[in-house]
C-alpha cells in the first residue's frame, strides 16, 4: 500500500469523524429554549419510527396482519405501559414470533 492511499484513508476518516463530533462538542455549549430542546429530544423516537415502519408494512407479503400487529402491540406498550424503546421493540418482535408459530 503507497502513502497515497494511506493519506485518502486518513482524510476520509477525518471527513466522516468531524461531522459526526463536532455537533457532540459544540451542543453541550449551546442553550436552547425548551421547545427545541423538546423537539431535539424526539428526533431518536421519530427516526427509529421512520426505520422501522415500512418493515411493518412489507414483513411478509402472504400473512401482512402479522406486521400490523407487531405494530399494534408496540404501539400499545409504549401508550399504555410507557415502555423504554428497546423493550418495546423486543415485545413486539417476541409477538410477531409467536404469531408465526401459531399460524
């Protein structure tokens, strides 16, 4: 491997590493009104919505309810128990999974 190559690693490290920390470093410096603080803590919750909602809808082309009630039992926890994200994830694929050894 030729140095040239070891520098454009390098600089596509630092490329990539710099967007990624920078926002790390300066957010805490930065105070914010507590409406963006509010809308800042939801971007996790809206993002992990946006990747897991079409997998609802596409699980399996044959039984398509399965998905739509894994996504109503998430649903409900998080309403209803006020679940951390994680377990309702877990609970709703361990749902999903019993529903496929019933059918």
């Amino acid at each position: 491997m030729n140095t040239n190559m070891i520098f454009l690693i390098l600089g596509m490290a630092l490329v990539t590493y710099i967007p990624r920390a920078l926002p790390a470093v300066i957010i805490d410096k930065m105070k914010f009104s507590p409406k963006v603080e509010k809308f800042l803590s939801l971007i996790p919750y809206t993002a992990m919505a946006a990747l897991i909602f079409p997998g609802v809808l596409t699980v399996d082309a044959n039984l398509w309810y399965i998905g739509v009630i894994g996504g109503i039992v998430a649903i409900l926890l998080s309403l209803i128990k006020k679940m951390p994200v994680a377990a309702v994830v877990v609970v709703s694929v361990v749902a999903d999974m019993l529903l496929y050894t019933v059918i």
